[in-house]
C-alpha cells in the first residue's frame, strides 16, 4: 500500500509564505505524475500544480508565477513552495500520486491564510 506523507501545512498572514511536502512511501520516480490539490469549504477539489516523472511541470492559472513544485531527490519528496498567499489560498491541500491506472491521496494538510 502506498502512503502519502504531507507536512508544512499551517497559518500564515496574506503575503507571507509557506512549503508543503509530500513523501511517498516508495521512490517517487515510481509514479508517473505527483501534485498538489486543493480544497477549500463548500468547493470542489482543484489541481494546484503537477510534476511528472520527466519533470514537466502544470500550474493553475491562480498560481501561476506565486507557486512552485519541485522534487527534492534527496529527501523523496515532492514540494510545493507557496510565496505570496492570498485569503483564497485558505483550503486543505491534498498531496497525489499517480501510477499507471491507480490514483493516490494523502491525507491533507491545512493552509490558513489571513487577511
């Protein structure tokens, strides 16, 4: 069974910033794709950002140039270094992995960001 270990989540002032991370529980290059997705109350889940195994990376239009996924070869893990929050960044983020037809979810962690 595959385990998605998120941490970095917490609560930050509007214009500050913070660092998810995302370590699965085998090597990362296994999967095909790995990102970041976003809940926030009342809204459905959105991608956040992506990366796949070639490094190609997608943003959503929302953060495109605040965002950034990376992979830290060292650590496992797949980042997500978030500069500039905005109130409407406030959402549960969901790290995913995906491999061949089979989908993978952490478990969340929370980002807060006050106005």
């Amino acid at each position: 069974q595959v385990l998605l270990t998120e941490s970095g989540g917490g609560l930050v002032q509007a214009g500050g910033s913070l660092r998810l991370s995302c370590a699965p529980s085998e090597n990362m290059y296994n999967f095909n794709e790995m990102g970041w997705y976003r809940q926030a109350p009342g809204r459905e889940r959105e991608l956040v950002a992506r990366i796949s195994v070639g490094g190609r990376t997608n943003y959503a239009d929302s953060v495109k140039g605040r965002f950034t996924i990376s992979r830290d070869n060292a650590q496992n893990s797949v980042n997500l270094h978030m500069d500039n929050l905005q109130a409407e960044d406030t959402a549960i983020y969901y790290c995913r992995a995906t491999s061949l037809a089979r989908i993978y979810w952490g478990q969340g962690t929370q980002v807060t960001v006050s106005s």
